[in-house]
C-alpha cells in the first residue's frame, strides 16, 4: 500500500471518529467549537472550587463542560448550582453563577468537593413553577397559528410551545430586545433565534425557514424576526420557548389568550 493511500485511510478513520462523538452528543448544546473549550489547557477538574459572587455570561459557541473546566468546577456542580438538568442547553447571553447557593444567599468560600461514584446523585432541580413569575415584559404572540404542542416540564424535548402554520409565515418578536443568537448550532432547534430581553428573559425561536435579523441587532415587539419552516422540524411550525434565568417556563402562562 502507498504512503498516501495510508494517509488518506487515516484521515477517513479520524473523521469517523469525529463524527462518531458528535452523534453520542445528542441534544448537547452549541456545536461550534470556541477558544474556551480546549482540553489540553483545561482539564476536567476532580473538585469544584466554587467563586462567591462571581458569574459567566454565555457567548456563543460556548458549551457547560468547556466552561466548568476553564473555571475549575465540575460540570455537574455547575449544573446543579444554576438550577440545570440533562442535557445542560445552554445559551448566548444567559449567565451562570460560579458559587451554589440561591439568590440573597450567601456564598460559602470553603472548596466544593464533587460527588463521588457510588454516593447518592445530586438533587434534581425544582420543577418548573405552574404560576408565572412576575415580569414587566409584555409578551405577545410570536405567529399565528394552532397550538400542536405544549411545554411539558422536564422534557428535553417540550420547552416550549409549537404553534404549526405554513411555510414563510412571519414570526416575529414576542417582545422588545436584542438579538444573542441566529444561526444552526444548537441540535434539534433547526434554524433559531434567540432574544435577550432583560438580565433574566430570554425568548427562543427554532425551526424557522430563513433568518431575518442578526446577533447584535436590536429589535421591536411584533418585528418579523424570521420566516416560519421546517427545519429540523417534520412539519411547518415554530417552536417557541421563555427562558427565566436560563431556565425554561411555560409560554402559555405569559402569552395572552387567544
């Protein structure tokens, strides 16, 4: 065999491998890679070290481990300190806080040792509340349209609420802000946009035909935002989810009824 019939045979085999890993991410979060999430740097902390008052704000490409590994926690500390469950979404502009503890609550600053195997697991975060939090949003609906699915809390895949209608339909702002994310790389969500209202709301938008707005660009309540598809979606519909303090709620307790 040729020397380079051997090197085109290894790179098949590294690629197969990359994909490979990719696929047994399933619904991880950005799949770009960033500057933070190199491993060699960084390695996968033993103990979480927790950082009283001090927080991280997401930035696009960023994922949950390469963050925990940068700040010296483990992901599953980190997880549980935000409140996060499987499989740890999270996304642009959204903070995390480096320290447990609720808000008000004060920090301990003795090192945070990680569960060991064989220990009980780390308490699954609450559920999320059936009444709305206070807010001074005043949301509207993103697109017309039949609701065909419903926020289930606790389910991966049910953050939010599906509203079907037809393909280039607008969807548009459910509220006033500025846009955190537009792109393809979160799996599952197609083409998505995603809108930063205030320090703790955040406003999702997947599965849209084409992308109307950029990250950075600032955007009014009822503004077309998109156009309504099927990407990564098996009907025309937009999947439109609330983020508290990155965490997911049920739209239809903001939205007024129809």
């Amino acid at each position: 065999m040729s020397v380079d019939r051997m090197s085109k045979g290894a790179r098949a085999g590294a690629l197969l491998l990359v994909v490979s890993a990719l696929s047994a991410c399933g619904t991880a979060t950005v799949v770009r890679p960033s500057g933070s999430g190199g491993t060699t740097a960084h390695p996968t902390p033993q103990r979480s070290v927790a950082k009283p008052g001090q927080t991280a704000v997401i930035r696009r490409g960023d994922t949950l481990y390469a963050l925990a590994r940068i700040h010296n926690i483990t992901p599953r500390d980190l997880a549980a300190w935000n409140g996060l469950s499987e499989p740890y979404t999270i996304y642009p502009g959204q903070t995390l806080r480096l320290y447990p503890g609720g808000s008000g609550s004060r920090a301990p600053t003795t090192v945070v040792t990680a569960p060991r195997p064989g220990t009980a697991p780390t308490p699954a975060p609450a559920p999320a509340p059936t009444t709305a939090i206070r807010s001074n949003i005043s949301w509207r609906w993103p697109a017309d349209g039949a609701i065909v699915g419903k926020f289930v809390a606790g389910e991966a895949t049910k953050q939010g609420v599906d509203i079907a209608g037809s393909s280039g339909q607008p969807v548009r702002a459910t509220a006033g802000g500025v846009v955190v994310y537009s792109g393809a790389g979160l799996v599952g969500f197609g083409e998505l946009i995603i809108i930063k209202h205030s320090d703790q709301w955040l406003s999702a938008y997947g599965h849209n035909r084409k992308r109307l707005v950029n990250e950075g660009q600032s955007v009014k309540a009822g503004e077309q935002i998109a156009e309504m598809g099927r990407t990564g979606a098996p009907r025309d519909m937009l999947h439109f989810e609330i983020r508290y303090n990155g965490k997911p709620v049920d739209p239809l307790l903001y939205l007024p009824p129809k």
